[in-house]
C-alpha cells in the first residue's frame, strides 16, 4: 500500500505544505518514524520532535505554528489525531483481512452450518449444536464448544477457548488465550476438612461488541450465567468470577480481577490490577485508580483509589502525609519533651 | 430434563407447598429465575425477593415463615442450600457427561494406552511415554508431554498445557489455558550483566483431588518437584514458582502468586491478587485477605492482611488510622502552636 | 544417564570424599534427595541437612569442614553452586534434545521453508510468509501468524500464539500459552459514551536471547513496535503493553504489568505484581520491590518499593511507623489533656 501526500490530503480534506508527491508506506511514533512514514502532532508535549523527526509528512492541525524551520511535509488537517485513526481504519480494512473459508483439518460437528463468508482455521474445534453467524472468524487452534453460540463478524483470535453453551454477541473480539466459561471457582467445606465442587450449571453471555483481551478469563455462572454488558472492553489478563455482571461501555485495564457475584455498572473505568470483593455492587460512570482494591459497594459517578479504596483525592491526599509520618513521630517525641518541662 | 416439583421434593425428603404438578427445567438465582427454574433461599440477605421471585419453586427451610403472602410453590427441606447443590450434582451428572473415545485427528504417541473409557479430543496431543489411566479426558488441543503421568479419571479441559515428566493425580480438574511444569525462572547473573539460564530438571507433582483454574501456571522445580497437595484447589490465573510446596485442602483465589521455593501449608485460605514471597513458610489454616503481601514466615492458624501483611484485626485498625492521618497532622500542628504560648 | 561420583568430580575438577564408584542418576534438595542424586551445599542455612541428607553425594566447597560427622560422599570443589549449574547444563543437553522434523498433522503455509532440523509439531501452524530461521523448535499447536519471523535456535513451546508481522530474535524461549502481538488495549470514546476501536497496526519486537515466560502478553504497537531487548527475561502471567520499550538483560517476575508507552531501562530488576504506569520512564538498573506501583519517572540505579512508590528503605521505614499509628494518636491525645491542664 501507498499514497502520495496529496491523495492523503485529500482524503482527509486537508492542505499539503511541502512535497505533495512524496510516497507514504506506513504510520509512525514522531520520534521514530522514517522518510516513508506519515505520523502526527497532537500532544504539544512532542511538538519539540517536529525539527528532527525523520517522516516523510506529519498531520498537524491547520492553525499550528512552528516554532523553528520544519524540513518535512506538512499535511494540515482539522483534528490530527481523528485523521489518523481515520487513515488508521482504512489502513486496517485494506491490509488486515480476515480469511474466509475452512482450513483443514478443522473439526466442524456435524450439523453446524459455517456460512461462506466465515473462516474456521486449521485445527479450530467447532462442537455439536454450536450457532455460528455469518461473517464469524474462528482463528487455528481455537475451540468453540457445544451449544455455543457466536453472532455475526465476531472474531475468535487463535486459541481462544469457549465452553459449552457459552453465548458471545455479534462484533466482538476475543484475544488469542481467553477462556470463556470455565468452571466458577465453588466449593462447599466439608467437616473432614477436603472440599466438594458446587457444579457449575450456568453460562456466560456476552453483549455485542465487546472486546475480550488475550488471556483473560471469564467464568461460567453456578446458576444464570455471568455477563458482560454491550461494548464492554476487557484488557489482558483479567479474571471475571462467576455470577459477576458487568454493565455496558465499562472499560477495565489488564491483570484486574472482579470475585464472585459482583456486579459492576456501565460506563466504569477501571485501572489496571484492581481487585474488587465479591457481592458488592459498582455504579455507572465509577472511575478506580489503578491496583486499588475495592472492598465494598460504591455509587455512581465516584473517582476511587487506594488499598481498600477510598475517594481518590482523599486517598493522594493520606498517600503523601504517610511519606512525612517520621517527621510526625518526631514532632509528637518533641511536643512530649516540651510539655513535660 | 424435566422434573415436577414433587419429584423434586421426594428426592430431598422434603415437602410442597402449592403446586405439586409444576415442571421444573433449570436452576438460577432468585431474582433471576424464570417460571421453569427452581432457586432456593438460604441467606435472610436475600429473603425479599421470595415475594417478587417469578420462580416456579423455591427451596426454603422448614423453619422458615414467611412475612408476607407468597405466589410461587414453596419446597420445604432441611438445609435449602446443601438440597440445591445436591440436585446440581444430579443435574451434572445428567447434562454434562464427558464423551469417550479418541476424536480425530489426534495424536497418541505409539506406545501409550488409552482405555476406552477415557476421551482424547481432535488436536490433543499426547507424547511418548505418557501414562493415561482409565477415565481420563482430554479435550481438544490440550498436550501431554513426553512421560507425564495422568491418574483416574481425571479432566484435562481444551488447550491445557502439561510439560514433559510431569505427574498428575487422580481425579484432578485442569482448567482451560492451565500451564503445568514450564521452566521456573531461574538466571545466573553473569559478569557482563547477562544471565545465563539454569536449567530446570525437576517436575510439577500434582496430588489426587486437585483443580487447577484456567490460564493458572504451576512452574517445574530446579530439581526435585514442585507440588501441590491432595483436594487442594486453585483459582484461575495463579502463579506457582519452582520449587514451591502447597499442602492439602489449601483454597487460593484468582490472580495470587506464589515466589520461587517458599511452602505453603494445609487447610489455608488465600484470597485474590496475593503475593508471597520466595522461601518462606505458610504454616497450616493460614488465612490471608485479598491482595496482602506476605513478605515473612507465618506461624499456623494466623489470619493476616495488608502489605506488607500482618494481623488482619490491627491492619484493619491501622487503614482507619491512616484515613485520619491529615486529622492527626491538624492535632499536632495545633499542639505546637499551644505549647508554643 | 548415571555417572559415578569420581566421574563427576573429574568433570568438574574436584576430588572425591568418600565412595568413588556411587552411581548418581539425578538432582535434588539436599532435604530431599534419595541416595541416587546428587545435590550440592553452598547456603550455609542449609548446612544442617548435610548430617540427616540421604543424598548418594554432595558437593562442597573446597574449604568446607564438617561440624560432625558425615555419612554420605562428599565431592569437593571450587564452587559448588557453580559446578552444579555446570553439571545441570550438561544433563539438560543430554536429556532434553528438542525433537527435529515435521509432524504431521501441522499446517505449513506454502513456500514456507523449514531447514532440516527445525520441530514443527503436530497441530501447530505456521502462516503464510513466515520465515523460520535453522533450528527452530515449534511445539504443538503453537500459532506462528503470517509474516512474522523467528530467528536461529528460538524454542516456541505448545500453545505459544505469535500474531501477523511479529518479529521474534535467535535463541529467544517463548513457553506455553505466551500471546505475543495481540491488539493493544486502544479505544476512542464516542460522544455517546461507547468507544471505538483504535486499530494497532504496529507489531512487537523481541531481540536475540530473550525468555517470555507462560501465559505471558505483548501486545502490539499502535503504531511501530513493542520492543523487548536483548537477554531480557520475562516471568509468567505479566502484562506488556502496546508501545512499551524494555531494554536488554532486564528481568521481571511473575505477574506483572506494564502500561502503553512506558519504557523501562537495561539491567533492571523487577519484582512480582509489579504495575508500572503509562507513559513513564524508568532509567537503567532500577530495582523495583514486589507488589510495587510505579506512577512516575524513575531515574537510573534507584530501588523503589511501596504504592505509590518510594525509596524502598523509606518505604520500609514508613511501614514500620505505619504500624505504630495508633499509638501515635493515643500520645496527641495524652498531649492535648496534658496541654490543655
């Protein structure tokens, strides 16, 4: 693939400053990019990049002034970074095509109906009774149990494993490595010390859109199922309990895990290596900080941090008195002094 | 599956209380349930949903009175929760029969034995020298290394990984994404500021009894073996170092790691996202609350919390201090000033 | 394999203390090995086990003596520590030749080349245009996507999962379930409050003798590369974000996680369930203690500990006051009585 800076420009309604038929292969980071790399200016932080950088044409906004002499191109846009997500799209749906057709050897059950237009890959597993939408791609190695059902253009990226009966929406994406409906971790203590499994009888479903990150694990409800709510996106490496209910557009970052039964609102944001308790309850549009460990329900709207987690102002605020607690142990030994005197 | 709720009532020696007639066909929770599912009441928590419940039947104690008018048919039993879990192993046994025989394409080392009770699904593999007892499953893409020895009927679930030589008991849960005996990270720092690998020549021992969470990773010892007692349970996402020993009927929630050579002992109860560290002791009903940091050898029967942990009582006590710190700072601050006069 | 006591010392250049014809078979602790291992004394905590040891041989230092007597061989040397590393490296080479060839079933994409002793196990899956250097080792039902390249000798265990364009070094170990160039975690919010995806088009990078350990995730640039450099050493379960540069000899253990953008120095040392913020840089020969969270810049040589982060002896000392805080509100309150008498 390869575009001048002038059929750039003009896809993007923008204005070429500089050399508008020089060939660009790729996108770039400022500071890394080479001569037939397009990258862009956004943050003034890296604006200092612009006099050095190597690109062959940067994106910058049309009322951005240089400060020194700029030897790349300039593309002018109105929202640098919007053109290149933009550009980044289009990018993607050229070069990142997903196959079609069914690679052998797959194992597909007998009786499950794989439209044209979906792929199955070499050494995919395709259960009995399994639902399989059109457009769905299923990667190698992945394994898509019985009863499970996948909606339309969701991709199961390569060795992604589902359950039986499992449910997954349609547009969604799960990483290489995630498990969806593994057993709940449940076991009643018996008097003799040893543990006996609850089964687990329920499922997981999840909502349209959603993105499952490589290596996550989500699991299977003891009854009910354990859902994630519509555009939802979970990062690496995070552990969804059984029963757990996540809302719809929460957002959570990797190596975060929420126990058994919680239920989390819609619209969260959640920082990387949290932990929240089981049965508490989460509102919408609660933003937690990350490694925090939440230990009890929290309402709407609330910026949380800290282990257990409190108001996240509060918890800066208590973070940097502890740094000076030897000073305050000293002042107490002073005052001690003096007040005997 | 289809049972009446006298049915039901019969097998748990209990008794109706309205329709003896209803079919019943699934399982969920209370205020979930539908009116083909049967739930149960067991914590007073949840006793407010009894009169709002769209459940076709409700397992309660025969005990319990109700404060208000009920509309769904009440099955009275001893212990509601045990008579649940007792109909959900029943249903298990039921509904999730394992399959038997070998799927194809598979591989099977020439030389090892598989009983025709025992299931090896499409794209396991299982190497030469493998011991497979009777009973056991392996789902699709799971691997069994050259020499691993599996007993009784246990379930190795689809693309769980087992390195060579590695012992598995019998009876054992291994979760999908599971990864027994990889190389414990173990480096000599050299000279020049790289490390050179020591290998790692010992095995993962797994006891009979044991299940291990999804996507969970138990390294291989330096030498000896690394192992995990009998009915011992973990979670999803765990890490166990080389050279770690865990004891019998030890519970370990979701994300929590265990460091190189350090032994943890019987009956412990180990929350989510918890670090111990390499070579200590965890003596025997050791509880540890989520997320602690286990930084020291810990004497039986102790339950402890915080990073780094100690008693959870005064930790507790400690945090509500901490959140009145900038309080504190005030104090003194006033007392200065008062001594000053 | 067995060797007899004096063979041993004569490969390493010691001398024998007892029977010079014991045939030893294997390693292990000295508080655990049978009477045909070998194992080794070189922490002097461990010293008492040499009196009680049933290990056939031991070796010690040239300088050692004995506080009582001993029964078992003692094989004398320079550094017993080293001399064993020396010998485990031997048997690990005899023992644990990797296999050469190509089993079938496996899915090589055409016009892919495979040199005479390279392993593609069965069901493992090599896309098109992917260049495998001589001796690679490719274990079943690993994912090698299209265009990416590994380099001589690299040793990818089962169930590894590499995405399209990622570039592996030479005798790089990736071990079983590591996901190497899954989309990084990047979404524009929408004004509607959902989030649409930013697609990464970049790849990960690993340079030459680079270990990742089990379960382990990089993800893939935006745009660029993730880079893991030289000899660095990853552990199992953590988490590298799109973006994140990590230099060379560096070693992180099990769990965890770095964030988009961060980059993190050579020759540093990385404790478990570690989170590092995005964004940030941290400077070379940077010892970071377990459990850590890192927010901000971290300059060269620093060691670091707490959350948020701090010099780990403040820290500690910190910790210390941290757990007297309730006797320093009872001292304010004694003072306020005293001062307001």
């Amino acid at each position: 693939m390869e575009f001048s800076t002038k059929q750039i420009a003009e896809m993007l309604g923008g204005s070429v400053e500089g050399n508008p038929d020089l060939k660009l292969k790729n996108f770039n980071k400022i500071e890394s990019a080479g001569p037939d790399a397009l990258t862009f200016l956004s943050n003034p932080k890296y604006a200092h990049f612009l006099y050095s950088t190597q690109a062959g044409a940067v994106l910058v906004a049309n009322d951005f002034v240089p400060e020194h002499e700029v030897s790349t191109t300039l593309i002018r846009v109105e929202n640098p970074y919007a053109a290149l997500a933009q550009l980044m799209r289009m990018a993607d749906a050229l070069l990142n095509t997903h196959p079609c057709g069914i690679e052998q050897p797959s194992f597909i059950a007998e009786g499950v109906e794989i439209a044209p237009d979906c792929y199955v890959g070499a050494f995919a597993y395709v259960g009995p009774g399994a639902h399989i939408a059109p457009g769905v791609k299923i990667y190698p190695q992945a394994y898509v149990g019985r009863g499970v059902s996948i909606g339309a253009n969701t991709i199961i990226y390569p060795g992604a494993k589902i359950y039986h009966g499992c449910r997954i929406g349609a547009n969604c994406i799960i990483h290489a490595g995630a498990v969806i409906g593994a057993d709940g971790f449940g076991f009643a203590p018996e008097p003799d010390g040893t543990y006996s499994k609850i089964p687990q009888l329920g499922i997981v479903e999840i909502a349209d859109n959603v993105e499952i990150g490589a290596n996550t694990t989500i699991d299977r409800a003891t009854m009910g199922h354990t859902s994630v709510g519509k555009g939802t996106k979970l990062d690496n490496l995070i552990q969804v309990a059984h029963n757990v209910e996540i809302g719809q557009n929460t957002v959570m970052a990797s190596q975060s895990g929420i126990a058994g039964s919680a239920k989390i609102g819609s619209n969260c944001m959640i920082g990387g290596q949290v932990g929240i308790a089981g049965h508490i309850t989460i509102g919408n549009k609660v933003n937690i900080g990350a490694q925090s460990g939440i230990h009890a329900t929290t309402p709407d709207g609330q910026t949380i941090m800290g282990y257990p987690a409190i108001n996240a102002r509060q918890w800066m605020r208590n973070s940097a008195y502890v740094n000076r607690i030897s000073e305050l142990f000293q002042r107490v030994t002073t005052l001690e002094k003096n007040c005997k005197k």
